[in-house]
C-alpha cells in the first residue's frame, strides 16, 4: 500500500524504472511464472492518465483537453488487477492457468515424503457432536427484540445456524486438510494402498464430506423454517426439531468421521523415512537372516516397525561412519508363487491405482482389486484368504521400498535350507528382483555360513533347474562376489560392514547429484524465463517513445508479446 502511494507522486519515468527493478528482483527470486501485465505493460502510466484527467470519474468515453481516452482503457484498469501467465507464447488469465497451479503444487509434494505426520488431529464424532450441541445450547436470542415470538425464533434460528457450523467446520476442516493422494510421493501412495485398501482412503473422505453436505443442508433449511414461525411455542418446537434432525444425521454417518480417525492413526503409525539419508534396505526370502543383519549393521539398538499389515516388525536401524548417518532397513520376505512369478505384484511406475493381485472370484481364482482392511471387513475375510492377503501385502511392501525409495540393496541368500525357501525358489526370485532393480547399489550376501560348511543340503523339492550350471554355481556359492557371512560365527562380518559403508558413502554421492542436478534444470527454467522477461521489456522501452495513442500502444504490445 505505502508503495503504491509513493508511486502515485513520482513521475511516469520513475514508476517506468521502479518497476522494472521490480520485475527484475521478482525475477532474481525465482518469483517467475506470473507475471502482471501491471508491471509488463507499464499500466500504471494509464493509470496516471486517470487521475490527470478532469473526467477521471466518469465512465465510458472519457474527453478532456483534446484528449479522447478509449474505452480499451477500461479494459486496462480492469487487467492492472488481474494476473497473468505465458501460456504457448500468449497471456493467458491466472485463473485459467489455476489447474496448471495444482499440478505443479502436486509435482513439488510428490518430491517428498512425511505428510502422514501432518495429518490433522480427528476428534471422536460423539465429542464433536456434543460439544457442537453444548456451544449452540449457549446461543442466544439478538439483544433488543421486545416481542416473544420472534426473539424465541430469533434465538432458534441462530442456535440451528450455530449447530450446523460447529459440526460443519471441523468435516470441512479434515476436507481440506487430508492430502489428496494422488499429491503425495508414491510411496506413501503405496502404503496407502497396501494399508487401508484400493479405494478406501477416498472413500472415507467422500463419506465425510458427503456428512458435511448434509449437515449444511439440512441445518439451513431447519433455521430458515424456524425463522418463518409466527408463534413462540413454534418456534420453540421448530428449534427443537432440527436439533433432533441434525443429531441423528450425525450420530448416523459420524461413523465417517471414526473411519476417518481410524486412518489417520493407522497413517501416523506409518515408519518415517528420510528420503535424503542414503537407506540399505535389506531384501530376501523370509527367514533367510535380514533382521539378525540389521542388528549387526545398526550402530544403535534399531527399533522395531510395526506396519499395520505385518504380522512381523521390520527393523529400523542407524548406521554412523564417522559424522555421517544413514539408515537400514530390512523388508518383508519376497516368495516364489507356484502359480508363476511375482509380476502381478508389480507395482506398475508411478501409479499403485492399478494394484491388483491374484484374489479368489466369485468365478474362480482372478484379478480382483484389494480388498479394503478398514474397520470390520477385515475381520469378515476368511482366514486362508487373510493370509493371502497378508503374504500379498508383505511383499508389495518390500516392493514399494524399492519401487519409490532411493536405497541400496543388500540381498539376503540363505543357502543353509534353513529358512523354508528352496535354493532354486530364491534363485528364481533373485533374478527377478535384480533385473527389475538393476539401476539401484548392490550387495549380495549369503548369510548363516556356519551351516553352510557344517551340512551341504540337498533340497527333495530341487526341480530339473538344478542342472542348469548357473543355478549349480548358485547354490553352492550364492551370485557371483557374494560376500559370506554368519551372526552365529561372525564371519566375514567385517568384510560385509566395510563394503556397506562403501556402498553408502557411493548411495549418498548419488543423492547429492541427483539433487544437484534437479536444482540446475529448475535455475535454467528459471534463468530462460528471466530472459524473456527481459527481451519484453527492452522491446516495450523501444515501441513506447514511438506510440502516442494508448489503445493503438496496446494492440501493438499485444502483438509484440505473442510474437516473442
Ligand atoms: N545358524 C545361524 N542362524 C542364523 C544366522 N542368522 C540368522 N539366523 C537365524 O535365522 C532365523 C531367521 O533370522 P531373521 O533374522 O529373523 O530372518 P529374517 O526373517 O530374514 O529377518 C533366526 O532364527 C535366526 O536366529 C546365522 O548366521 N547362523
Ligand atoms: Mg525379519
């Protein structure tokens, strides 16, 4: 406001330049993408115009001194208002660019991770609804209305006015504050998903919106009719009515709202990671020694994480090399299926909408979507199906680790037959996970060695593979550079802790260029911006000594823009 009384007594020349100094600093800030024509177009200069003129208050044509001033200049004073964003080379309004807003908003969420931290706090909807009911209770009729009738209605009306907007405003408060999901980081997208269910996450938060409507509704629609009433006792009556109403729409779809509770505790339970700590994320079959790993690598005692699908903790360590940290983590196991391989577990790219995974039909065994584990529904699966669906969950889990988390690999083999899965069945699994993980840091390690040396195992279950030599090399010396180790004995314990540091140390390097490189093409976007700006605004200094007429000035600008 100050600046924009002082400009009112400076010359046009000095606003020319404030002005531009102002681009230029927007500009040096990284304050681009919006750009007012205010500033662009030197407006205010119109805007001089207006406040010379003798006529500056009528509307329409304006005449003065000679002077015709167009009604494009009202045009003008409407767009000093208005901001607006090059689109394909033109200016387009704001407003109509807003979706491009959202999206980049969503672009700079998915970077990150923590927002089940943020989640608000949901209150039980028995307090809401009493203390929603306690607060109106204590309105009361406007000071100064003398006459029964409609102070009692008067008093109605403000006390449904107040019900409704107790009970609206916290619905509407967990509306805006739930982040929507395809905004969050994929892996916290996938927890959602393995979490809550394919759908359910929404669905709670439509339910309790659709609860908010309806309290809107109906709590205006029962203050308005207690507003009409000619007599107190109908007023009173009327107040009573929709108090009822409204406490029976909310005791009836509150359940929402406990749903809704019930996600955020089960979200905010979620382990957090530090996408920018470099992470070892230990895989394998189950059994195969990753927790025992863990506690051997972790340089403090690493706590335990119960996701809410897991029947098992997963551990999560701290690993300190000198001043740096980094994190370990082991994962679910991975398992061989009888039924083919683990692709229908894929999680496809970005989006885990598509989840699907093998799931008895009505029809038989087919692709089903997830089933949704809130609440009671849960309960109702039966047990060998419960079990599936945990197996399922476990191993899209380890997935969504690898899928959406910039860690390294340290891969498990246990070759001793002691964990429960075939050496060939790990095999299988390994190479599917390694092809599919390529691009990521890696160590394998073949784990409990003791047993190794004591009982080569022969497995009943080896199918004709075996044969196969790279299988044969496989399962007498695990993957080629396997490091061998044992907790029982502690060997090769050493070698192991030193090439993880080594690993990390390159893990974090990667991190460090990878954010790097993100920082240079988000300048160059913004040095690019900067010097179109620039040419504009060296094209507008030249045309504006040349164009005396304001509206001819305009449309040539108009052009000059488009063109650049
Ligand atoms: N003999 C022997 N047993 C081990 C070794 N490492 C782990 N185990 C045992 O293997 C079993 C599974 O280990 P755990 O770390 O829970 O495996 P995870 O399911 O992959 O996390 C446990 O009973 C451990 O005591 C080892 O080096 N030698
Ligand atoms: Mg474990």
């Amino acid at each position: 406001m100050n600046e924009k009384r002082k400009r009112k007594n400076q010359s046009p020349a000095a606003v020319h330049s404030f002005l531009r100094l102002r681009e230029r600093e927007r500009e040096r800030l990284g304050m681009s993408g919006t750009s007012s024509l205010l500033q662009l177009w030197q407006i205010p200069l119109t805007k001089l115009l207006f406040t010379r003129s003798r006529f500056s208050k009528v509307a329409g044509l304006y005449m003065g001194h000679g002077t015709e001033m167009y009604p494009a200049l009202c045009f003008c004073k409407n767009i000093q208002t208005a901001t607006y964003e090059v689109v394909n080379g033109s200016y387009v309004l704001t407003s109509q660019t807003k979706e491009n807003k959202i999206k980049d908003k969503a672009l700079e969420t998915q970077e990150n991770v923590g927002a089940f931290q943020k989640l608000p706090m949901v209150m039980p909807s028995v307090d809401i609804l009493y203390s929603s009911l306690r607060k109106a209770k204590r309105v009361s009729a406007t000071k100064g209305i003398a006459n029964i009738a409609k102070r009692e209605r008067n008093k109605g009306a403000k006390q449904l006015d107040a019900l409704m907007k107790e009970l609206a405003v916290p619905l509407r408060m967990y509306k805006d504050n739930f982040p929507n999901k395809k905004y969050l980081h994929p892996y916290e997208r996938s927890l959602i998903e393995l979490t809550l269910g394919d759908g359910s996450y929404e669905e709670v938060l439509g339910k309790v919106d659709a609860l908010r409507k309806k309290v809107i509704s109906v709590g205006k629609e029962h203050a308005s009719l207690c507003a009409k009433s000619t007599t107190k006792r109908e007023a009173e009556e009327r107040l009573n009515e929709g108090m009822e109403k409204l406490e029976q729409i909310f005791s009836h779809d509150g359940k929402a709202v406990d749903d809704l509770l019930n996600v955020a505790k089960t979200l905010r339970a979620m382990p957090v990671v530090d996408l920018e700590t470099p992470t070892l994320c230990l895989v394998g079959a189950p059994n195969v020694g990753k927790s025992s790993l863990v506690r051997i690598l972790s340089t403090g005692k690493p706590e335990i994480c119960n996701y809410p699908f897991t029947t098992r903790g997963i551990l999560m360590g701290h690993i300190a090399f000198g001043y740096q940290n980094f994190q370990v983590t082991d994962t679910p196991g991975l398992l061989r299926r009888h039924d083919g391989s683990l692709k229908d577990l894929w999680i496809d790219g970005q989006s885990l909408g598509i989840l699907k995974v093998a799931w008895p039909t009505p029809s038989g065994v087919g692709m089903a979507p997830l089933r949704p584990t809130l609440g009671k529904k849960r309960e109702r699966l039966p047990q060998e199906d419960k079990t599936r669906y945990d197996r399922n969950n476990l191993e899209k889990l380890t997935l969504a680790v690898l899928s959406h988390l910039p860690t390294a690999v340290l891969y498990v083999h246990d070759l001793s037959g002691e964990c429960g899965t075939s050496a060939s069945d790990q095999f299988v699994i390994y190479k599917e996970i390694r092809e599919r993980f390529s691009s990521h840091l890696w160590i394998d390690v073949v784990s409990k060695c003791d047993l190794l040396q004591e009982s080569p195992v022969i497995f009943i279950t080896e199918d004709s593979n075996a044969d196969h030599l790279e299988l044969a090399r496989y399962r007498k010396m695990g993957p080629d550079g396997a490091i061998h180790v044992s907790v029982k004995s502690e060997a090769g314990l050493n070698e192991l802790k030193d090439r993880v540091h080594e690993l990390l140390v390159l893990q974090s390097a990667l991190i460090k260029s990878e954010k790097s490189n993100q920082e240079n093409q988000e300048n160059q976007t913004i040095q690019e911006h900067g010097n179109l700006v620039e040419i504009r605004t060296q094209a507008n200094e030249l045309v504006q000594p040349l164009l005396g007429n304001a509206n001819t000035c305009m449309m040539v600008r108009v052009l000059l823009m488009q063109q650049i």
